[in-house]
C-alpha cells in the first residue's frame, strides 16, 4: 500500500479519529489503539470545574505513539478559528490544525468563506493547515493553492452517522486529486463499509468519531474501521474491474456435461 | 474584577502564575498541561509574566480536551 505523506509528514495509517463523546479514558484509550491511527483530534477547551468531557487529555494518552491534531472546533468566525488555532499550537506544541469554523448549530456546516480567510493567515503563520469544508470541489482547489496540507471534505454532517451521502461531490474530489492535496473524507459515517466506501472513491484518509466512541463495542467497531480503511485503499490501488451493462459467465461456457438434444440419452 | 475562564473574579493584585495554578488545582491538571492566554497574549508552559494582574485582565486557561 502507497504511503500517505501530510505537510513532509510520512503516516502509517490512513484512518484518522477523534477523541471526543467515550464514556471514559480507559475505553477511549483501548478503542484508539485497536483502530491503529496515529493521527488523533483534540480539542481546546478552558479549564473548568464540573464540566463534561473536560478531562485533561495530555496525561490520558501515550503522545509518544499517536500525532496530535488539535481542531478548532467551537469558532464561529475566522478571527475565532485563529485563536484556538494559536492557543491549539501553544498546548500541543504542534503546528497542525484541523481548522473548523461552523456558525451553524444544528447541521454543523462549515462556513467556506471564514474557513477560507482563517486558512490563508493561518498558512502565513506557518501552520500546517488541515480544513473541514462542504464537499466543495472549487473551494478544496482554492484551499490548495493557499498551501492548506489537505483538504477535509464532509461525508454527512458531523455525529449524524448517515453515511456516504455526499459520494458524488466526493467522486468529483477522488478525479481531481492530481491538483489537490491529500483528501481526508471527514464526518458522519456510520458504518466501516462507507469507511471502505470513501477510500475505494480515492480518498487518501478518513477521520472517524461518533461512529466509534457511540458503538456499542467501541474497541471493536475501531478496529472495523480500520481494517475496512486498509482495505478501501487497497482495492483502490489493486483498480477495480471493468463494469458491464449484462452478466459475463465466471464459469466456462463450453464443456459443460449435460445431454444434447441429439443424444440417445 | 479580572476576567478567569469566562467569569468575573476578584484577583487584582495576584500574579498570572497564581491563577494558573489555582485553576489548574481545581480540576487537577498540572499547570504544564495547560496554555494560558492573557489579553488575548499567548503565554507557554510556566513562562507567565510576573506582573499582578489588574482590574480589566482577561485571562484564559485552555487545555487539551476530547473532541473531533
């Protein structure tokens, strides 16, 4: 299998996940490691009493083993993104950003023109840049050539787990890849089958959350998931057969030992 | 009144690395684990500025959490 290059960085798995909605620590650390990712989302939150989810994430993973990428998830606008963008490489001492910018509470659509803006003073900082937009193939090709290090297309909306819905924009993606950067297929999968589904259209990786963390068997389903995005891309590579209008017998045609009508039998 | 995580605070007079610590033991992070914004001035690891605070500061004290 290709190996898949991010800003110089080489990656050995093609699944990205998000640390986000597990029940605890010890649950979300076993289901990480069975997913075999190593690039992992966070997010940058204040430091609060009593609220969920806000565990400090430093001391419950071995950051040894995974790369951190901090998201900016919460910004509504891009002078909002570039905080969290600073603040995410401040605590992590990382320059990558998933760079998120949604003002849109109930479908979580990305905002393609602050996402734009934030991208491009976010370039000139020397981030690497990893955007989440509308599976849009013109604003992808414009982040491109701002210099963001991939681009993060939606599948369906965030948590949502309707899948694929989206596959024909992200097919256009998959044909234009020669003057795209990596493509990273990103949000609302449901099922490793879709998982799969995205890395046969072509994608170079798929990050995965909800569809995980809200298994019923997180640590399995992560392990699914990975297993189907070594193979998604496996197939893409080995090229799939011709496609045909009627059946063409796998089995064959002459020799076959029934009797003729002319036979005395 | 200084501004802490969002909420008005009496801490005038008390240095950046005092508040730090005394959020970060609340919620038991280490203040290493934690970044610290003060007038919207990024400050890293430990290197606080020792100044006291005054009325009118507005501090954040931001880790890593779960997300996506």
């Amino acid at each position: 299998m290709s190996e898949l290059v991010i800003a110089g960085r080489r990656l050995n798995s093609r699944l990205f996940v998000g640390t986000g909605k597990y029940r605890d620590f010890a649950l979300m650390r076993e289901a990480l490691e069975a997913s075999g990712a190593e690039v992992v989302t966070v997010s940058v939150r204040r430091v609060e009493v009593g609220a969920a989810g806000h565990q400090g994430l430093l001391e419950a993973l071995d950051w040894q083993r995974y790369r951190v990428l901090p998201n900016t998830a919460g910004a509504r606008t891009a002078v909002e993104a570039l905080r969290l963008a600073r603040l995410g490489r401040a605590l992590t001492g990382s320059d990558w950003v998933k760079l998120e910018v949604i003002p849109d509470p109930t479908y979580l659509l990305p905002d393609p023109l602050e996402t734009y803006r934030a991208a491009e003073a976010l370039v000139q900082e020397g981030f690497a840049v990893l955007p989440y937009i509308a599976p849009d193939p013109v604003l992808a090709h414009k982040l491109a050539c701002l210099g963001c290090a991939t681009v993060m297309p939606l599948a369906a909306p965030i948590g949502s787990g309707q899948g694929l819905k989206n596959r024909a924009m992200l097919e256009i993606f998959a044909r234009q890849r020669a003057v795209l950067p990596p493509v990273v297929v990103d949000a609302g999968l449901r099922w490793p089958s879709e998982a799969a589904g995205a890395m046969e259209l072509g994608a170079d990786a798929v990050l995965v959350n909800t569809a995980i963390a809200e298994a019923q068997d997180p640590v399995a389903m992560a392990a699914a998931f990975g297993q189907a995005v070594r193979a998604g891309r496996m197939a893409y590579e080995a090229g799939p057969m011709p496609e045909r209008a009627s059946a063409s017998p796998s089995s064959p045609t002459q020799g076959v030992p029934l009797p003729q009508p002319e036979m005395p039998l | 009144m200084v501004w802490i995580n969002g909420k008005a605070v009496e801490a005038e007079g008390k240095s950046l690395s005092e508040v730090v610590e005394a959020v970060c033991g609340q919620r038991g992070i280490s203040p290493d684990a934690v970044a610290v914004m003060l007038n919207d001035e990024i400050w890293v690891k430990g290197r606080w500025p020792a100044r006291p605070l005054a009325t009118g500061d507005v501090v954040e004290v931001v880790a890593m959490m779960q997300g996506g």
